[in-house]
C-alpha cells in the first residue's frame, strides 16, 4: 500500500494519510507517543517533524520522567534538547556513583568540641556540639562557613554550658535540645537568633519535627498558630520513658507524633493523646519511622526463646490498623526508613549486620545485602542504591538490584545520619562518648581531639560543580598487603607516594 501525503504551504492542518486535521488535534494525537515514535514521525514529513517537536509535547515528557518539575513551560526554548541534557546528566551521576568519581569533604570544626548529633535537610547539614552551639553548612553552595546559631542567654553563674542532645531541620526550621531539658528553635528565613524557646523539667529522651510544617515535638508539641505565636495543642502522659522514640507528621492546624516506649507504640494527636497503636507485653520496639499516612517499626520478640523471628510492623495511621508484617530475623532491626523509600518499599538494617529491601505488597525481602562488621545503624535508598552506616563507622554503597556492594568508606565512630540525593551524599560519625578524658581534649592537642571529635562528611558527585580531579580517600589497605584498592587510582603497593 502506497500512503501518499497532500503538499502543504502552512501548518494550519496536518496531513494524516488521506485526511487533514487540525494541528491542535493532531497534537493532541502525538501526545501519547513517546521520545522513539516522535522519533520516526519527525522523519516522515516536514509538517511532522514541526508538530513532532512541539515545545508542549516534550515538556510534558520531561515532566513525566521527573525532570525540572518546578519549572515552567517558557524556562527553556527548547525542551526536547533540556530532555536530552537532564537524561544526560542523571547517567553521568549514576556512573559517578557506582565508580565513586567526584570530591569529598569534611564539615570541620575548631578543635575542643566533640560532635552530638547532625542532621540534613536537602543539602542544609546541621551540627550540635558538647560546647552547647549549633552550626549549618549549606553544601549546595559550598558555604562552609558554618554560622552559629545564638543560643538562649544563660543566667549569670550557670557554669559550662549544656551538651546538645538532639538537633532537627527542616526546610524552615531548626530545632535543639539541650542536655538542660532547653529546646530552642530557629528560623531559617529569619537569621540566628532563635524564634521560640521552651523548657522541660528533666532530660529529653527524643526530638521530632515535622518534615513539611513548623511543629516541634518532645512530650509535648509546640506549633505556631496562625498569627505565629507559638502554642502547645497537646502535651502527652507517656508512663515508659526508656528508650523513648518520636517521629512527627505535620497535617495544617493538626501535628500527629508517633512515639515509642519500651513495648508500647502511641498514636499522639491534639484530641486524643494517650491513644495507644500497638502494644504487646515483653516485645520492645526497637525502632521506628513514619510517612504520609503509615508508620513502620520494629519489634523484638525473643526468638530465640518463643521461636519467633524479629519483624517490621506497617500501620496505617487513618484506620491503626496493622496493614502488613515483613521481616524474619534472629537479629533486632536496628534501624528501618520508610519515608524516603520508593513507593511500596522499605528498607531496613538489622544488628545481625545484614540490609533488607522488602517490598510491602507482598511482604517478602527482595534484597539482603551483607557487608558491615557491627550491626547496622542507619540506611536509605533509591529506586537502585543503598546507603548503610554501620556500629563500626563503614559507611557502604550498595547496587540494589545487584545485591552488590559498589564501596565503602571508614571513621573511627559510628554512624548515626545518612542523607542523599541524587548528585551527593552526606554521613555523620558521631562518638558514644560526648566528653572523653575530662577537660585533655585542647586546642595545644589536635591528635587527641581527631580522635574524640566525630566527623560529617560531605561527598558530591557531580562533575559540574567540582573538579574531577579530586578523588575520593578510598585506600584502606594495611601495611602488611602487597596490593591495595584500585579505584580511579593507580597504586602498585597502598602507600607509594609517602
């Protein structure tokens, strides 16, 4: 059969075999083609190749596989060649990552202070010191002049100042919690002195904030009303304190925490904040992570005495009901992160040092990966990597699909923050020991303070930003072995440049 096509002077109508449409249907055909078939039609004719590259049709493509979401239709003058530079992009990144080509850095800090707890929030790192001050770095700049956060000024005669206990950010708000049972908190938008402040009668045991609102929570949630003055909605009675643990949603006019202590989980809201979840009598939780609308945590249930295994528990918080259980393990889940998932999986790391992907439709493991030399204590993942940190400060990258590790970096202290994105990766060792040796740690004895201090570390991938030509410090190798790693580097024996 011979298709033959009507010469046309304009692109009022569109040749579509023997018939001629109007260009705004014929658009609306190639609309439900994709990147190949535009493709082949721009081939075809002229006027198809002119409709086969309409700027609508691929931005709504680029939208569709994720790319330059914010943005608008006249941001670019021609998307398709914005297509080709963002798949372009993600592909080198994805080659960065698993070939660890791209720089690393350390978030340092002046010798003297030992490093509490850290926290990031889209690239925005935030540190609490046992000096009592708090710091940020914005890596998505590479401002590493980290500002102080201004303290609550202290009473005259009060002595050394508190411990950080805990620290939370957000894209707004920074949070702190003292050792003094003081919680500060701060504005990002606003500068360095704190925006609201609140005082506790006996140490915290756990800090929440909203991922996506201003509300903060510890036994009690603080929120700010809607002329901005910050209130408490609801203060919650929790008998077990011990190994308290709080994750916080944030609904407009309405924060609901999820807490857990011991062996019982509460579902806290305004209205109702004593009602408990979950709660079996001699099956402590071990740890816990919420999103949207379901909360994940996992238990303990002696299996070596009841035989049976450790598990996951997923709830759902509009029915509290138990939606699924996966997991089967002798070990304790020691960590579990459900919020930054892909949808429908759930990552989780276990004391008997593996990494689990399970896949909570059908509530089986699809991936177990095995490589740390403690138990795992913090992990995240994409729709293909893992990143896990463990006890003993390995940090590892792992190919999901694969079940492969990709590498792995070492500190001294454990790992308790893990945070990426697409083009960077930032970890937190912080040191179980907040104040190690007394008052030896100086500024006359950095040896002693590298040791004690903790490390952040900040590790970014893309070629764009930094230079290539800084390599990872990937070398772990002895000085008893012949050879050493050989990535990215060439080495004949681990330490021939000293």
């Amino acid at each position: 059969m011979i298709l033959s096509f009507p010469f046309q002077n304009e692109i009022n109508e569109v040749p579509f075999f023997d018939v001629q449409l109007p260009y705004e249907l014929a658009l609306k055909i190639f609309q439900y083609l994709g990147k190949a078939e535009l493709g082949r039609c721009a081939q075809v004719s002229r006027t198809w190749k002119i409709l086969a590259e309409d700027e609508v049709l691929w931005y709504r493509l680029c939208q569709q596989e994720g790319y330059l979401l914010d943005t608008s239709i006249s941001d670019h003058s021609c998307w398709k060649l914005a297509l080709k530079n963002c798949r372009a992009r993600e592909h080198m990144l994805k080659t960065n990552w698993k070939n660890r080509v791209g720089a690393v850095s350390q978030l340092r800090y002046e010798p003297g202070r030992v490093l509490c707890d850290a926290r990031c929030c889209d690239g925005v790192v935030m540190a609490g010191y046992s000096s009592g001050e708090v710091r940020l770095w914005d890596t998505r700049t590479w401002d590493y002049t980290a500002p102080v956060l201004a303290a609550v000024a202290a009473p005259a005669g009060a002595g050394a100042p508190p411990h950080v206990s805990f620290v939370r950010i957000n894209s707004s708000l920074a949070v702190a919690a003292y050792e003094d049972g003081t919680v500060s908190v701060w504005s990002l938008l606003l500068g360095q002195e704190p925006i609201h402040h609140f005082q506790h009668n006996q140490h915290i045991q756990a800090l929440a904030l909203a991922p996506g609102g201003a509300a903060v929570a510890t036994v009690r949630v603080e929120s700010p009303d809607d002329k901005g003055l910050w209130q408490t909605p609801a203060t919650f009675e929790i008998q077990k304190l011990v190994s308290l643990q709080l994750t916080l949603l944030y609904v407009p006019g309405r924060p609901v925490a999820v807490a857990a202590a011991e062996d019982i989980v509460y579902l806290l809201k305004a209205e109702d904040p004593g009602k408990i979840l979950h709660s079996v009598y001699g099956q402590p939780v071990t740890c816990l992570d919420v999103a949207a609308h379901e909360t994940a945590f996992g238990i303990k249930t002696f299996g070596w005495l009841l035989n049976e295994p450790n598990q996951i528990l997923l709830y759902n918080l509009e029915t509290n009901q138990c939606v699924t259980k996966v997991g089967n393990s002798i070990g304790d889940f020691s960590c579990v992160n459900l919020h930054s998932s892909p949808p429908n999986m759930l990552v989780a790391g276990n004391k008997d040092r593996r990494v689990r992907v399970f896949d909570l439709r059908s509530a089986q493991a699809v991936c177990s990966v095995y490589g740390h030399q403690l138990g795992v204590s913090a992990v995240q993942m994409d729709e293909w990597k893992i990143v896990s940190g463990g006890e003993e400060g390995l940090v590892c990258v792992w190919d999901q699909r694969m079940g492969t590790k990709l590498w792995e970096m070492h500190a001294r202290h454990p790992v308790r923050h893990v945070w990426f994105n697409s083009h960077s990766l930032i970890t937190a060792n912080i040191p179980e020991e907040k104040n190690p040796r007394g008052s030896s740690i100086t500024e006359d004895d950095p040896s002693l303070h590298r040791k004690y201090r903790g490390v952040i570390y900040c590790y970014e991938f893309s070629v764009d930003q930094l230079a290539v030509d800084s390599v990872l410090p990937i070398c772990r190798s002895s000085y008893e072995e012949v050879t050493g790693y050989n990535y990215n580097i060439g080495l004949a024996v681990p330490y021939d440049s000293i």
